[in-house]
C-alpha cells in the first residue's frame, strides 16, 4: 500500500492570508486616513475609495467603522478580488457589505461615486514608472474627489532602499511562526527600476519563494510631491515617529525636515484645492 506523503505548511499555506497578517495594517491605515480627515475637515468622512484594494481589507474595516460608511474598492486583479469577496467580505454582516462596492477596473480610467477619501497604500501606484502616467492618474483622483476631498498615500525611501537587499522578520500565525522576508532583488539607478519579492519561510523548513513580486519605479519624495502639486493638490508629508529606544512608535506627524535614516516610511496627505 502506497503511504501517502503528507503535504508542507508551504502548500497548505494561503498567500493572500500571510500578506494580510505580515505586510497590512487595515487598522492603522484607517486610523490614520479616519482621524487626519477629521482633524483636517472638522467633519467625518464617509465614502472611502481603496485604490489597489487587492482583497478590500481596507474596504471591510473602513464600513466596520460606522453604520454610515461606505466603501468602493478598485483593482484589476479580478482573483484577489474573488479570494476578498470570499474571505474578508464574507466576514462582515450583511449590511455592512451592502456598503461595500468591489471594481474589476483600471485606476486610470475608472468612474465611481465621488469620495471624500482615496487611498493608494503599500506603494501600489509605483507601478505607474513614467512621469506622464503618473500626473495622469494624480490628475484623475483630483477629478474623481469630492470638492474638498483627500487624498492618502504611503511612500518609503532612505539610503537602503537604493540597495539589493533582504530584510527578515518573525510573524505569527494560525499554523505557527512564520519567517517573512522583504527582499530587493533588484535596483536599476538609470531609471530607478526596482524589483522587489516577498517570501515567506516554515516551521518545518518549507518555503514560498517570491509569493508576491513588484516591478515598479523608486520613486523619491519630492517627486511625488512635484507631480501632485502639478495635478492641484495641497501636499503634507507625515513623518513616522520614534520612540525611546528608536524604534517606529506608529504614530506620524506633518514635518518639513527629517533625519537621513537608512530606511524610513511616511504617508502623503494630498488635500484637493480647487
């Protein structure tokens, strides 16, 4: 009788889920993007749209956050927005997703509901590499807000992150501790072609080699901050803080000046002008 081979965490691992757990924040990033709208418009915001949603964890916590809430995320992934449906929507009550609203589309051309918040998190739009592209799909979220609508993003840079490298980190899980690995298998400085890859290593030695694989544009800060001016945008930059013993406390606050750390992340508050 053939014995059967029993399978590796990594074949029985879910991809989608380990993303969730070692890379996303739902919480933080709707705490930010919820609380500095408030601060900004003495008012709550209720129409988020998550731009590269992915699986819409974003969307799920935003409509969890009030019964007048409500969400559109946008992607062109139509199976990360199936895997979404399936897992984190499912989660929610019913009227919570009634509020929300998932599109197979192109950021750059799509039309939604005007909301008072975009968001565009985990550096997705880097994958927009030339300058012209870029200013276009600024130019559409400037169209697409509200009148006095915001719009969010996150950016990371320092010296490191023009290098070839491979940062690891422990994550746990439902199956045990997981090693994830942020590798930078690539920079090109002509161009500033980056390709980078996410890997996540098992207890019982198994691994997923390049899970998830970006090909995007380093892009730098004051190039972003250059291009959505132009598009007629407001923009502040949220530096992250520090707490005693260095290390990120979580919390960000509007700064002009900054140290030349080796690694760091901010978010970019474009608030719409006109």
């Amino acid at each position: 009788m053939k014995r059967k081979i029993k399978s590796t965490l990594a074949e029985r691992a879910d991809a989608h889920e380990l993303y969730e757990l070692s890379v996303q924040c739902s919480e933080s990033e709707v705490d930010f993007v919820e609380e500095t709208y408030n601060n900004l418009r003495k008012k709550p915001a209720r129409l988020l749209r998550e731009d590269f949603c992915g699986t819409a964890n974003v969307c799920c916590e935003w409509v969890r956050r009030h019964k007048d809430n409500r969400a559109i995320g946008v992607d062109l992934d139509k199976s990360v927005l199936k895997w979404g449906k399936e897992h984190n929507l499912a989660d929610l009550s019913g009227s919570q997703r009634k509020r929300i609203s998932l599109i197979n589309d192109d950021v750059l051309t799509v039309e939604t509901a005007r909301p008072d918040i975009v968001s565009a998190m985990n550096f997705s739009y880097w994958l927009f590499k030339d300058r012209s592209t870029l200013k276009q799909y600024f130019q559409r979220i400037h169209h697409a807000l509200k009148k006095d609508g915001i719009f969010f993003l996150d950016i990371y840079g320092g010296y490191d992150s023009f290098h070839e490298v491979a940062e690891e980190r422990e994550v746990e899980t439902a199956i045990g501790n997981i090693t994830y690995t942020w590798e930078q298998a690539s920079f090109n400085p002509i161009n500033h072609d980056l390709t980078c890859y996410i890997h996540f290593e098992f207890e019982d030695g198994s691994r997923l080699d390049q899970a998830f694989a970006y090909h995007w544009r380093l892009w730098t800060l004051p190039e972003i901050q250059d291009l959505l001016q132009e598009a007629g945008f407001e923009v502040t930059v949220y530096w992250q803080g520090w707490d005693e013993d260095g290390e990120p406390d979580g919390e960000f606050y509007p700064a002009t000046e900054a140290d030349a750390d080796a690694g760091w992340i901010a978010y970019i508050v474009a608030e719409k002008l006109r």
